[in-house]
C-alpha cells in the first residue's frame, strides 16, 4: 500500500532562498501594466543579493519601473518528490554603468530570446520568501482513477 506524503510545507530562510535562485536562472517577472497583472518569463542572473535581467525598451520595461514588482522562480527534484518556489519582491532599478553591465554580462547574463534586450535591470528585493514541500504527483500516489488503471493491469 502506499503512502501519501505529509502535506507540511516547509518554510524557507532567505539564505536557503537564495541558494534555490542560483540553482536555476529562469523566473517569471510579475508586473502591473495599465493596473492589470502580467507576468514575463525572464532569465536571470544573481548579483550579490539582487537579480538581474534584460529587457528591450518595451512593456515589460517601463513597467518594472515605475511599480514594483516580483520574481518567482521554483523547481522540482525528481529523486526527492519536493517541490519548491521561491518570490522576491522588489523594485528595480535601471543599470546604466558599463563597467557594471560588463559584471553582469561576465555572470553569463545573455538573453536567450532574439531581439534587442539593451536595458539591464537590477531587482533589489524588499522580501524574499519561499516554501518547499512534497509533490503528490497523481501518477505516483494512489488516485481512484490511477487505482482503477493500476487494477485492470496487475
């Protein structure tokens, strides 16, 4: 018989937070646009206790600065069935030093989409929060429907 994980969720310091951020360099950026939510997916790099991103001059730019804004960014281990999500919180601000850009840019900081992505932004976090917990995958644990299924074949 199997059995089902504990549905504890694990609150997570914000070192571990952090550790978890430079596991990955993907998140999505949650913005207001017009007073409507929207979200971007992102690749990010860290610096230091920051995100940094780039953008072109374009929604997603001008409305990361002039409201704040969140990241999250979250994760999965296959051996270990836990699942974690981590949301910086923040506002960010505009990089225009070149020797800054080029810290960043030796961070491997390349945009992975085509297009002109000039605009650096730094996300400099008010709150950093994260939860990490055990998955209950409907294919692993016992559904009635996946134990139907299970029956028909043993």
């Amino acid at each position: 018989m199997k059995t089902k994980p504990s549905a504890a969720v694990e609150r997570l310091a914000p070192d571990e937070c952090w550790d978890l951020l430079a596991q990955t360099n993907v998140g999505r950026l949650a913005v207001l646009v017009d007073g409507d939510p929207d979200i971007f997916p992102v690749n990010y790099v860290l610096d230091g206790d920051s995100i940094v991103f780039r953008t072109g001059a374009g929604t997603k730019f001008w409305s990361t600065l002039t409201t704040p804004c969140a990241l999250e960014s979250d994760g999965y281990g296959t051996f270990s069935g836990k699942a974690w999500s981590v949301v910086v919180r923040g506002q960010t601000h505009l990089i225009l030093d070149r020797k800054e850009r080029a810290v960043v840019d030796s961070l491997g900081l390349d945009p992975w989409q085509p297009g002109a992505k000039d605009c650096y932004l730094r996300l400099t976090p008010n709150a950093v929060t994260g939860r990490r917990f055990t998955t209950t995958r409907p294919d692993l644990w016992g559904t009635p429907l996946n134990d139907a299924r299970l029956g028909e074949f043993q």
